[in-house]
C-alpha cells in the first residue's frame, strides 16, 4: 500500500474510533475541567501550526512567497467577516497572480 | 430547526470544494479524497492529512496530527451521549456523524428531541454535501492540472486559518495559537515535516493543564 492509502485509511480508522468512544465510554471519565480546556486547547494549537507551517516553510527550510500574501489576504477576509469560500478562493487568486506575475 | 440544520449541511458542505481541491493539489488521487471525506469525515482532520503529506511529512505525522485534531469528536460523543442514547447500528451511524457542525446545531436546541433531530439532520446534510462537493472539487482540480503549477498553494493554510480563526476568542487562546506558531516555526529546520505540528499538542496539554 501507498504511504498516501496508510494515511487515508489509518486516519479515518483512528477517526472512527474516537467518535465511537466517545459516545460509549462512562460520562465521569471525562467530565474533568482540566480535559475539557485541554480538548479545547489542542485544535487551536495544531491549526495554528498547521497555518504557519504551511504558509512560511518548504521541507525545512524558511520560505517567504506568494502563500504569505495569500494568508495575508485570508486574514484580511476574516477581519472582514468574509464567509470560508470567500477567504479560501481570495488567498488562491492571490498567491496565483504573484507566482505567475512576478 | 431543520431548515437551521439545512443551511449549515449547504455551507458546510460546500467547503468540500476546498478539500477536493486541497487533496489533489497535495498529490492525493480523486478516490482518496473521496474515500477521506466518506471515511474520515472531519474537515480539520481531512486537510491535516493531505496538508501534513504534501508538505513532506511520513503517514505516521499525518494519522497523529489528523487523530489529534479529532479527539475533540469523541468529546462531542461524551456530551451527547445521554441525549442521544443510541445503541446497535444508530449508535456507529451517529458516531460518523458526530462533528463539530452537529453537535453545535444539537446543543443549541431546547429540548432533548429537537437536539435529537438537530444532530441526525445536520449531521446526514452536511455528510451528503461534503462528500458531493468533495468530488466536484477533485475533479475541478484534476481537470485544471497540477494546482500547485498555477499558485494556488496559499489555499490550504488559508483553509486551516479560516477553521482556527472561530476559536480565537479569549486570550489564553491567542497566547496557544502564538505559542504554536513560534514552536512550530523553530523547530522545522531540525526535525522530520510534520513533528512540528505534532509537537504542538503539547502546548495546549501545558496550558490547560495549568490553570
């Protein structure tokens, strides 16, 4: 198997897994505070990896080029209360014309 | 309610334009893309893995960042577990259909029954958009050739950003999602594509251990 079908099925396994967990494991064993902040907290933290990772960096290395203007212009939509398709297409057409402009 | 559920299934679903595109920009196939949005079904968890791998990261960093991202499902399935109170075949139909968008549509509602239709009719619409947008986007994408030629590769951390940015609210929550960005960022020069975003969790296990 392709690394590409691991990932593909190995995480929509784990995927599976974890929602059906959820609903069959007893209510006490997560009622914690501490867990609920936690499971608050760790999409926020991989996300926000996830964008400046992929927007700044090339395999290992620093890279400033048109995906930095094209995340700047999906900020500019958010601020701007912009629906997910809007600030999705708006950072693709940005970074296209800079990469075949410049 | 239901056409409440109706509008967020449709503009949900429609983002599946997005991954479809996402994948295949990332060197995913039109089947894999299909099968992630059918199997997988969790958009966060979807662009973790065709993000993680195009970026150069192994599977084992896709599938970690991608369950990561979804352990927030079995949470959802914890909290709506009474409400819903399924068992058999409703209970592994529902635990596929428990994300954000029908949880959040669920627990807005008043009473246990409309939650109960909140969840099935927002959990099913979106199922049946995402995926039928799912395939659209592939193959917009496939016909227009390699996306990454033309580009248009600020399109998938733009897609990450506008799924963080609804989380962004008290300031604990800025000081994580800076904290990722500058852990994130330092440690890519060092080690394998993908542990730096892995490496992130450990940030919001610290902080919301603490507190």
């Amino acid at each position: 198997m392709s690394p590409g079908w691991i990932a593909v099925i190995g995480a929509s396994v784990l995927a599976f897994a974890l929602k059906y967990i959820g609903s069959s494991i007893p209510q006490s064993w997560l009622a914690h505070s501490r867990i609920q902040r936690i499971n608050t907290l760790v999409p926020i933290a991989l996300l926000s990896a996830l964008v400046a990772v992929q927007t700044l960096t090339d395999k290992t290395k620093f890279v400033l080029d048109q995906r930095a203007a094209g995340v700047a212009v999906a900020i500019a939509a958010l601020i701007a209360k912009a629906p997910f398709p809007v600030v999705v297409v708006g950072a693709a057409i940005t970074s296209a014309l800079i990469c075949n402009f410049k | 309610m239901k056409r409440d559920s109706f509008t967020v299934a449709f503009t949900v679903g429609a983002y599946g334009i997005a991954f479809g595109a996402a994948a295949i920009a990332n060197h995913f196939t039109v089947a894999q893309a299909c099968v992630l949005s059918l199997l997988l079904f969790s958009g966060a968890s979807q662009f973790a893995v065709v993000g993680v791998m195009g970026a150069g990261g192994s599977a084992v960093s896709a599938i970690a960042t991608s369950t990561l991202l979804g352990t927030r499902n079995a949470l959802y399935g914890l909290r709506l577990a009474p409400i819903l109170n399924h068992r058999g075949m409703k209970r592994i139909l529902g635990a596929q259909i428990t994300i954000d968008e029908s949880t959040g549509v669920a627990l807005a509602q008043s009473t246990d029954e409309e939650m109960r239709k909140g969840f099935w009719f927002t959990g099913i619409g979106v199922f049946i958009f995402w995926n039928i947008f799912t395939v659209l986007g592939a193959l917009g994408a496939k016909a227009i050739g390699d996306p990454s030629a033309w580009g248009l590769d600020a399109a998938v951390p733009a897609a990450f950003l506008g799924l963080l940015w609804p989380r962004l609210k008290a300031r604990e929550t800025w000081a994580v999602a800076g904290a990722a960005i500058i852990l994130s960022l330092s440690l890519t020069p060092f080690v394998p594509a993908g542990v730096p975003i892995i490496s992130c969790a450990l940030i919001s296990i610290i902080v919301g251990w603490r507190k």
